[in-house]
C-alpha cells in the first residue's frame, strides 16, 4: 500500500444532505423521474441559490446550479455518484453509502398494504386502522386526524418508499404505545413484506393545525451484510451517528447516537462530536431537506435550508483536525420541482475536503455510492469488497498548498 495513504487519515466525517440530487440517473425514467434534478431545478425555481461555502468547495463544478458558479480553484476534490442498487430510498441510499450494495428493491405498496397484514397488524394492536394508502404524511393526519381523535384507532398509510407508517396523537395513543404497535408491525413485515422502514410519526394538536412532534422513531431492517460502519467499529474505531442514522443501520456498528430534532440541531451536535471525536467517523443525516421541503414540494423553504447549512458550514470546518476528512454527499434525491412529492432517482454530489486531502481534484462519475464505503476503508488500511476506493486520488501530492483553508470560508 501506498505510505502516503497509511495513517494519514484517521478522522472522518461524512455528512448526508438527504434528498439533495443532483441529476436524474440513466434508469430515472423506469421510476417515473426522468428530468429530476434536485439541486439544478431547485435552483431554477428560486432564481439562483446562495451557497458561497459549497460554492468554493466546489458544489457548482459537478453540475449546473444556479447561483452557484463553478469556481476556479475547488477547495474540496468533487463529483457525483450513481447508486447501484435498484431503488431511492432512504435505506438502500445510506446502505450504499456504507458499502452494502443490493440485488433487489424493497417492497413498496402504492395500493396500500394487502389485507392479511393489515387484519395481522390489527388483531395483534387490538384496534382497527384508518386509512392504508400512499399519502403525504401532514396531508393524512389533516384528513383523518380528527376520526383518529374519535376512535382512537392508528392511522396507517405508506409513500413510494417501502415503509409502513403509523402516526398517532400523542394525547391518544402515548408514545412508547406507539413504539410498541411499530415493533408489533416489524415483526408481521417479514419475508416478501420485509418493507425498508417501519416508522412512528407521533403529532399532536387540534383538527386544523395538527403538527408532527419530534418523537419520530424509524424501524429499519438491518442491513444483509456487515456495513463498512461495523468493520470499523470491530476494528476499535468510535462510530458515531448524529441524527437518525442510528435507525438507518438498525444500530448496527453505531458506538454513539447523537437524536436531534432538526437540521441546525444535527449540525451543532456534528460539530461537538467532531471536536471531540476520536479515531473513526461521524456520520451525518440532514433530514429537513427531505422531510419537511422535497416531500411537501416546498423549493423555497429548501433553498432556505441549504443557506443555512451553507453559513454553517465554515464553523464544521474549522472543527477538523489535521487528519480529518469530510464527505458532503446525499443519498437519493427529491426534486420539489416536479409533480411528484416522492424521492427522485439521481446522482448525488460528492465533495470531499480534508487538511490533507488535495484540493480541486476532478472525481468524475463514481459508479457506485459504495466508491464512498471503499475510501473511507482505506484510509483506515483496509479494503472494502464494494465499491472502487478514490483514497489515492484524494491523498496524492503536497498535503500542504491549499488554496483555500476552512479560514477563508465566509462566516
């Protein structure tokens, strides 16, 4: 192995702007995404977005955002990368991500759940369901909240994703009752139902201005095959996921969960745990660009929170050590520009910046999330059997001519 590459990096930090694509993906048009383009057409709609700290990393040399110009000297390496595995979900995007490439897609159930799940879920819960379709999550508690009030009976409903959903006042149903039906319903979701995510989604308030609370809580398969997170967690290395990635891998090889409530709390507690991190990583999940903005095809409100994670940026960045690296990636996209309120089958960026990682360099089109898994293996001097490692592109040269320092990024 290259001497270069051995313990140079020991530190890494890999932040996932969910739902933030980057272009349709040759295959979109099977999905019904074709001219999905998340963060190009977001762009459009907004008249240009404001992002001068990506901008310098390098966001506006993978594609054409506007607003955002490519700039001249890239302080971060960029580029895209195509997911492998069939489908744009939460799950098999972060799986990838991590180095687990798969076969097959989830279930999913744009008729609504088949009766024998739903009278299995039923008779085990005690009570009757209301609802079973696709439908946005704000929408259904809107138009069958006040009948749950009533009846006390959990709405289920699901999306183009392959999850099962259950939201149910707080005042209602209690929360850890609510748990409790979601770990009854993983059970039943077995074999050919074995659906990606099975989710809590607790609200509370009045017919007419309902709101989701933060006590969401995420049922997830675990993944089929160890994760690249496991290896190194087996190996002695602290893995700490900030957000809900813990419920992403089924808390496989997460040594610390950090929960937050939203994105400003996920990037504060990010940039705690990288000044206190040790050897290892600190993986990152966005969730509002997703949740609260790409579903609800709100493009104002995600240029919003792509500004702010933008003026964050700086403060994320000083944070790293010597040794430290950061990936700024995403795992699917969800264009708010299209008729669609569900995930869209995309590339995502890539932008990779480090102290010691050379700057400007030209990653091109990775093949694979699982590209990701692979580097951040070998910077831990271990292969990865998914994915084709970039770590010799990144580490290759003077470690110490930057052109831009996480100093120069605006405040």
């Amino acid at each position: 192995m290259d001497s270069s590459v051995q313990h140079s990096i020991t530190k890494v930090v890999i932040i996932v702007l969910d739902g933030t694509g980057i272009g349709a993906l040759p295959d979109a048009a099977l999905y019904g995404d074709e001219g999905s383009n998340t963060l190009g057409n977001l762009a459009e709609a907004v008249g240009g977005l404001r992002l001068p700290n990506l901008q310098r990393l390098g966001l506006g040399n993978i594609g054409r955002i506007r607003g955002v110009p490519p700039a001249a000297q890239p302080a971060a390496a960029w580029g895209k990368m195509a997911e492998r595995s069939p489908g744009k979900d939460t799950t098999t995007g972060h799986w990838e991500l991590a180095g687990v490439i798969l076969n097959h897609p989830f279930p999913v159930y744009p008729c609504g759940f088949p009766s024998e799940i739903i009278v299995s879920f039923e008779e085990r819960i005690g009570r009757r369901v209301l609802g079973n379709k696709p439908a946005s999550g704000t929408e259904i508690i809107e138009e069958l909240g006040p009948e749950h009030l009533r009846t006390g009976c959990p709405i289920v409903y699901t999306s183009a994703d392959s999850v099962f959903q259950i939201a149910a006042h707080e005042e209602i149903i209690p929360v850890e009752e609510l748990y409790r039906m979601c770990t009854i319903a993983r059970e039943i979701l077995a074999g050919e139902h074995a659906v990606a995510r099975v989710i809590a989604r607790p609200f509370s308030g009045k017919p007419g201005s309902f709101q989701r609370t933060a006590r969401r809580h995420d049922f997830s398969l675990p993944p089929p095959y160890p994760t690249v997170l496991e290896a190194l967690a087996g190996r002695g290395y602290t893995v700490v996921g900030v957000g809900k990635i813990k419920d992403i891998f089924a808390g496989r090889g997460i040594s610390r969960s950090l929960p937050a409530k939203d994105n400003a709390d996920n990037v504060q507690k990010t940039i705690s745990a990288v000044r206190e991190m040790s050897p290892g990583v600190v993986f990152t999940n966005l969730v509002d660009f997703d949740t609260l903005y790409g579903h609800r095809n709100d493009a104002a409100g995600f240029a919003r929170a792509l500004e702010e994670f933008d003026d964050a940026l700086p403060e994320l960045l000083r944070a790293v050590s010597e040794e430290g690296a950061v990936f700024i990636t995403a795992d699917h996209g969800c264009d708010p520009t299209t008729a669609s309120t569900d995930h869209s089958r995309e590339y995502v960026p890539l932008l990779a910046w480090g102290p010691r990682l050379k700057p400007g360099v030209p990653l091109g089109t990775r093949s694979s999330f699982a590209d990701l898994a692979a580097t951040v293996a070998r910077f831990f001097n271990f292969d990865w059997p998914a994915g084709t490692s970039f770590a010799h592109l990144l580490l290759k040269g003077n470690y110490g001519s930057l052109p831009y320092s996480a100093g120069s990024l605006e405040p």
